[in-house]
C-alpha cells in the first residue's frame, strides 16, 4: 500500500505526541513527496482554487504598470530585481511584464526573481516566462542583494500559522493529536501554560477574553521584517495583496478547500489547500520594525480602481466582441465589487521610510464613488 502524508503524520504524532498547527500545515503543504504544493497544479477550473491574475489579465497589467512607476520614481534608472513570491502558473507576472514595456527603461533594468517550492509549478512558470531571463530560488534569502520591487498575490496566506487558546488558567498552545480511534486527527491543547507575551501580539492580548482563540503567523511576520529590512537598505517598494483583516484581534481563520469547497483542514492532509487570513496589522508591524514605511491595508476593489481598472476595461472593450466585452466586464466586477474579492481581499504597500505614499493608496476625490 503507498504511503499517504496522513500515515507519515500519524507515525510521527504516535511516537512523539501532538503536533503544533504549524507543523501540521507545513508538511501538509509542503513535504517534499506528499504536500499539496510539491505534487500538483491546485489552479484553475480542475484544482481547488482560482486567483485574480487567473481571472483576468487586468490584474497583472495593473500590478506591473505599478511595479514601474515605483521604480521611475525612486529608483531609475538604477536595476532593479523584480521579484514574486509564489508566482503560481507564471501568469501574473507575464502580464506584470508585458505592461512594463510601456515605462521607457523599465524593462532592460529589470532582473526577473520568481520564489518558489513547487515542482510542478516552477516547470509551468518556466513555461509561461520563456525567454525572460528569469531566476528561480526557493526563498527570499536566495535573492541577491539591491533593489527590489517585489510582489506577493496570495502568498502570506499558505504560510504556517500558530494557534492558541485562552483558558481560565492562561494561554495554552492549540495542537493536533491522533483521534480516539487512532485513525483521523483532531485539535487538542498543550498541558503548558504558555508565557502570552512571548508569541501573542499585545493588540490581541487587550481584547482576549475566555474560550477566545488568537493566531498567529511567524513566518509571515519575519519575511516581512525581511522585506522591510531589504528596502530600507537598497530602495524599491514590495506590494503585498491577499485576504484577511485589517486589524489585529483574536479569532480562528484557518480553513482548507478542495475542489473550489469548503474542506476540513484536518481530512487527509496533503489533499486540499490550507490557509489563514492575514493579519495586515503584524505585517504592517513587523515592516516597521524594520525601519520601513507601510501603506494601507487598502481593499483591493478600491486599489485597482484607483489604479485605472475601469479605464482598462473600457480599452478592452472598443476592440472585443459582445462576448467577450461580457467577460472583461465580468472579471472586473469578480475583482472589485465588495460581495467578490473587493473588500476580503486587501492590498498592503512597503517602501522606504522617505517616500510619499504610492499609487493606489492615495486618497482621491472619487473614491467615495469606487466599488
């Protein structure tokens, strides 16, 4: 019988004991022969999930046109590394980089990055961006030193996140063990009381109350000390854009789908896609502490709009045909409008501390009229 990652976990948890979320989410995402990044294509209409660069091409154009303005306006003509973290199939930046060609400059000053760990993926991605020169790495330690622009669409979500409970005697470290049976998996909590201060963010800690659950991203809040760390030291701008809240506050977010449903997180690991919201807040907070300059969060639906999306979509549509004029307006509307990805989706800006905000996160007379 070929071994599944649900064998590889229950032998781990029956000799060593429960397993913190993190761990848990890591390998089922990404051990290296049976996590659900390492083994498949999860996108599109055959996978488990769509992203905005899939939905239109709108989105990628728009993504670059601001790519290139960040870098007209600190860093040319100086190169520059454009980098994405976890490009997907390659299509956001394909289209990233044909919009970039319309900034005089840009595109002969720019060094193409793409950080990722998927196999199957990377060999799409080499497919999609043939001929543009481009590096691979499997993490941003890898990229070399200088400036950057760098992008990252729905990337912070699939990072690990921790989870932890408030009891009546303190914080305790939410797990996960074997179930009674022996057979699934399911959540339990840590005997240790936990020192809160150590791994919990004082914004949650405020507002916890009993039975309350807070949740954290390690990962994410160091890659984007990181990031920040990078800017403040060579120049550019990093422009982060996914699902999650503004604020910081307790709740549990994490959440698994297969096949575009709902799945649960803890049913055949390496099976479906995990994820968690993003708490804006700590990125916001952990660039900062960096020296670095954030912007936003801002939704998406207003970020796009205030980046032009309805004048594309009005170009797109002088030279399409009913149908597919049908379609341009249609995936704008999935990308903008508050009850699709306008508002759960938010976009988040880091640049050095010096610089004015960037395009998309200025306030603008209209917006009191945007999606």
């Amino acid at each position: 019988m070929t071994e599944t990652l649900a064998d590889v976990l229950r032998g781990r948890i029956a000799r060593t004991g429960p397993v913190g979320i993190a761990d848990f989410m890591a390998e089922a995402l990404g051990h290296p022969d049976h996590g659900y990044y390492m083994t498949r294509d999860p996108l599109g209409a055959a996978g488990d999930f769509i992203t905005a660069p899939e939905i239109s091409q709108m989105f990628g154009e728009l993504i670059g046109l601001w790519c290139a303005e960040m870098w007209r306006s600190d860093l040319a003509p100086r190169p520059a590394g454009l980098v994405e973290l976890g490009p997907g199939r390659g299509t956001l930046m394909a289209d990233a980089l044909r919009a970039a060609r319309m900034m005089p400059g840009f595109a002969d000053a720019l060094t193409v990055h793409l950080v990722e760990t998927s196999p199957p993926l990377q060999a799409m991605q080499q497919r999609a961006l043939a001929g543009c020169g481009g590096a691979w790495h499997r993490s941003l330690a890898e990229v070399p030193d200088g400036p950057l622009l760098l992008i990252a669409n729905e990337f912070f979500d699939a990072l690990p996140v921790r989870q932890f409970a408030l009891t009546q005697e303190g914080w305790r470290e939410r797990m996960v063990a074997l179930d009674a049976a022996g057979g699934g998996f399911r959540f339990v909590l840590a005997s240790e009381i936990l020192a809160a201060d150590t791994a919990i963010p004082q914004e949650i800690l405020a507002l916890a109350q009993p039975g309350d659950i807070a949740e954290t991203c390690p990962a994410g809040l160091a890659l984007a000390e990181d990031i920040g760390r990078r800017i403040v030291r060579h120049g550019g701008a990093a422009l982060i854009i996914d699902y999650g809240h503004a604020a910081s506050a307790p709740g549990e977010t994490l959440q698994a789908v297969r096949a575009h449903e709902r799945h649960d997180p803890l049913d055949a690991p390496g099976e479906a896609d995990l994820t968690a919201h993003v708490d804006f807040a700590a990125l916001s907070r952990a660039a900062a502490r960096a020296g670095a300059a954030t912007h936003g969060p801002t939704p998406q639906g207003l970020f796009l709009s205030r980046l032009g999306i309805a004048e594309r979509v009005e170009r797109l549509r002088r030279s399409a045909t009913p149908d597919q004029a049908l379609d341009v307006e249609t995936a704008c509307h999935r990308l903008i409008a508050a009850e699709e990805m306008g508002t759960l989706f938010k976009a988040l800006a880091i640049t050095p501390p010096t610089m004015p905000a960037p395009p998309g996160f200025l306030s603008l007379p209209e917006d009191a009229a945007s999606p």
